[in-house]
C-alpha cells in the first residue's frame, strides 16, 4: 500500500514538475521526495515509484521510458549502499548526499544516452545547480517527515 | 535478509531497464509510449495553463538582473534592426527579402498548436505539442515560433499530438543558405550552440548575415527565418570555416506555434 502511494506521489510530482518548469528544473521533485522516503523507509518503499516517474518522464520525452529508469538506478544503489541513521541531523545529510548525488548521476546517464558526452563539460553547472535544489530538498523532507521513519515495531505505513 | 531483497529488487529494476531499451526500437514499444504521451498531454497542458503565472514568478525571480541586461540589449538590436531594415528598403536585397517571406509566409497554410510540455531530458531539446495527423501534422513539417522564425521540425506525429525537435536538439540538421552569399551549409547544434556545417573556406559569410531554409534536400520549404550569423572563424589550414549562428527563435518560453502544413509551389 505504501509502495503504490509514494508511486502515485512521485508520478503525480514528475507530471507537474514536467508541466510546470520544464526546461529549468529535472526531476528535482521526485528524485528528492525518492531519495528521502528511501532513507526514511528503506529502499523496498521506492522501488515502486521508480518505474512510475521514469514512465511519467519517458512518454513525455523523445529519450526511452528505460533510459530514464536507468538513470534512476544510481539513487536507488545509493538507497541500498546507505545505512538508515537513528538521529535526526544524520538522516537528512545522507538524504541531501543520496538526493545530490542520484540527481547528477540521472542528469549524467541522461546526456550519455542522448549521445552528448562532449555536452558534460558545458552542463555541468547546471547540473551542480539541479542537483544542490533536489539535495536540499531531500534533507528538508526527511526532516519533515522523520515521525514516519521506519521503525523496528512496525512493518510499513499503514501496518 | 533486507539486503537481499533490496538488491533482488534492483536487479529486477535494472532488467526492467534494459528490456525496455531492448524493445524500444520495435514499433509497438514506441507507439505504446506515443500513446501514452498523447493521452496525458492534456492533463499536462492545464497544468502547465494554470500554474504558469505562478511558475513564472519562481522560476524567473532570481534572474531579474540578467532580465534587465537582455531587454536593454534587445532594444539596442531592436534600434540597429530597424537602422538596417531602412537600410535594406532601400536596397536589392530588400526586394529579395521580402519575395523570400511572400513565398514563405504569405502562399504557405498554417496550423496553430499549443505547447504542451518542454522534453524533461536534460540531453534532448524538444517540444510535445497538442496537433496531431487528425489536424493534418507530418513528420517533417516546419514549425515556426515568435517572429515567424523557424524553431524546429515535426519529428513524430500521433493522431492528437506531435513532437517537435528543437534546431538545438543533437540530432537537428538542416539545410540552409546565407541570404546576401547563399552559401548553403548545414545547421546543427553542439555544446556551444548552433553552428553551421560545411561552409567551405573562403565563403563569404559576415557577421550579421541571415539564415534562411534551403530548398536542397527538400526537407523544409526555402526562405523561412532561421537566425544571423554571430561569429564566424576562418582558418586557411581547415577545409571549412566555422560559423556560429545566433537563432531568431526562443522555445524555453513558447506557448504557441505555427506549423507551415503547405507552402504553394513547393513541398512543406
């Protein structure tokens, strides 16, 4: 239940992001709000909404839905490779480190599978830029929602 | 235990990635995610409708500055525009000029079309537009933007929607020719922006010269407003000149677009 919702959220994010500031922004929302649930909830929570927004991302872009799911793979290895922290100020640095660094590798893959390594070099600003937004957003996120974190009492959201 | 699964489901995840790039060049792989671009285009466009006010304000707070320095030097070109446009009333190259637009803007059938949504690829530079094959859009159609300059190319239609790629997408190329040499030459786009393509040493190009379609190839209709060429280096050693252009068309911001569906004399 809780996999399909956060797919919803994420989906629904990436359809307005799209809409609302194409051309200035990339997937900062739904890789942030990925990133801090994963940290929050542990990875088997996002696994879900992945699909969702590379398909949200893919049917509006002349780029393949399995690019953009392939982009999303490094946050997702991130998610894995991170420990949950048990403190507040901890959790939120990994979340903007895991948030950060997902978002540079999804903007990476994504110029790589356009054909345009050369581009890097001139992208690689506003990539930076991209990337600092959706960190800073995944840390206030898990801030926000720390009282949902997992806990070892229950089992999922709605359990 | 958690690790497994964890790494159970990226394998999934990644599998499900390349199989979907495996299928991606079968026909019914694309046309299932054409179709499902086309039928979320809507919700997108009354999104895109509703919060752009809002979005505006956002996005472009931080840049008022440089908003300021781009107004004033548009009303400087503006003043130097309108100089060279008495100018060129004057002058033989005006009558070419302005047989080159009748033929382009005045014998040719447009379609208007609302933008949908900007490409989300940080590699791609594309528009999804809501006319399709049921308004009697072809792949290959000229799409024109402010101004009546071109600003891309119909790359896939479906019956309700079309894709639009942008001259700066990498895979743009168009043919085009310098209006006061017609040199022709290539219009593509790099990490620097767009450039032309196989103008040989010793053309004459000058800063300032305009770009307009080529007939050759018979791609797009001739004498369509492409841009002005901003720099131009040669060396006597290379087989070709380089030349920057500087396009007439801004999409980052566009709302509506022309499509040229028929231009009389000649094939769109």
């Amino acid at each position: 239940m809780t996999r399909l919702l956060v797919a919803l959220i994420a989906g629904v994010l990436a359809l307005v992001e799209v809409s609302v500031a194409a051309g200035s922004a990339s997937a900062v929302l739904p890789l942030a709000l990925i990133a801090c649930w994963g940290v929050l909830r542990g990875v088997d929570e996002v696994v879900l909404a992945a699909p969702t927004v590379a398909l949200a991302l893919g049917v509006t872009s002349e780029e393949r839905v399995g690019w953009f799911l392939l982009a999303l793979i490094p946050l997702l290895i991130a998610l894995v490779l991170v420990e949950r922290g048990r403190q507040r100020g901890r959790s939120a640095a990994v979340g903007a480190a895991v948030a950060g660094g997902g978002s540079l590798a999804y903007g990476i893959v994504l110029l790589l599978a356009a054909g345009q390594p050369r581009a890097l070099p001139a992208a690689a600003p506003a990539l930076l830029a991209v990337s600092s937004v959706t960190a800073l957003l995944s840390a206030l996120g898990v801030l926000l929602l720390w009282r949902w974190r997992a806990q070892t009492h229950t089992r999922g959201l709605f359990a | 235990m958690v690790r497994t699964r964890n790494a159970a489901w990226l394998v999934v995840l990644l599998v499900a990635a390349l199989g979907a790039l495996v299928l991606s060049p079968l026909r019914f792989a694309g046309d299932l995610e054409a179709r499902l671009g086309a039928a979320i285009a809507p919700v997108m466009a009354s999104l895109h409708r509703a919060a752009r006010p809002a979005s505006d304000v956002l996005l472009h707070a931080g840049q008022l500055s440089a908003l300021t320095e781009e107004n004033a030097a548009l009303r400087d070109r503006v003043a130097q525009l309108e100089s060279e446009a008495a100018t060129l009333r004057e002058g033989r190259t005006a009558e070419e000029q302005a047989r080159a637009l009748r033929s382009a803007v005045g014998d040719a059938t447009y379609l208007e079309a609302s933008v949908t949504v900007l490409d989300p690829s940080p590699g791609r530079r594309g528009l999804l537009i809501d006319r399709g094959s049921a308004h009697g859009v072809v792949a290959g159609q000229a799409v024109l933007g402010p101004g009546a300059a071109l600003i891309g190319v119909v790359a896939e239609v479906q019956p309700t929607a079309a894709r639009v790629r942008l001259l700066d997408d990498p895979r743009s190329a168009i043919a085009v020719a310098l209006q006061q040499s017609k040199t022709p030459g290539v219009l593509a786009a790099g990490p620097e922006g767009l450039h032309l393509d196989f103008v040989p040493t010793g053309s004459a190009v000058a800063i300032g010269d305009l770009v307009l379609t080529s007939p050759i190839g018979g791609q797009l209709p001739a004498g369509l407003l492409v841009g002005r060429v901003q720099a131009v280096e040669a060396r006597p050693e290379a087989l070709f000149t380089a030349v920057r252009v500087e396009p007439y068309g801004d999409a980052s911001r566009l709302l509506r677009v022309l499509i040229v569906t028929s231009v009389q004399g000649s094939a769109p």
